[in-house]
C-alpha cells in the first residue's frame, strides 16, 4: 500500500502526463488530476458512474 504522499505523487505525474498528451490546455487541470485519481486508485468510469446512481 502506498502513503499519501506517495499516491499524490503517482497522481500529479499521471495528471501532468494527461494534459501534454491533450496538448496542455489552459484551465483544466481539475479534469486531468480527477481522471489520473481514478487510473491510480484503479477505479473504472463505468464503476464510478454506477455507484453514484445506486442508492
């Protein structure tokens, strides 16, 4: 298991790799980090989508 710290790191590097790849837009960040939070913690859109719609 990871700290913290350590899964904020791998977030912040996947986050920053996403938003090259999109040729660095201005102002969206928030997107990019959320989308890295989900690869990184392993969690599927689908999943995601799923469980805040059951309940």
């Amino acid at each position: 298991m990871t700290s913290g710290t350590d899964r904020d790191e791998l977030i912040r590097a996947r986050a920053y790799a996403l938003w090259d790849l999109c040729g660095r837009p201005e102002g969206d960040g928030l997107r990019f980090w959320l989308e890295a939070e989900r690869e990184v913690d392993g969690v599927e859109p689908d999943a995601v989508s799923e469980k805040s719609h059951s309940g």
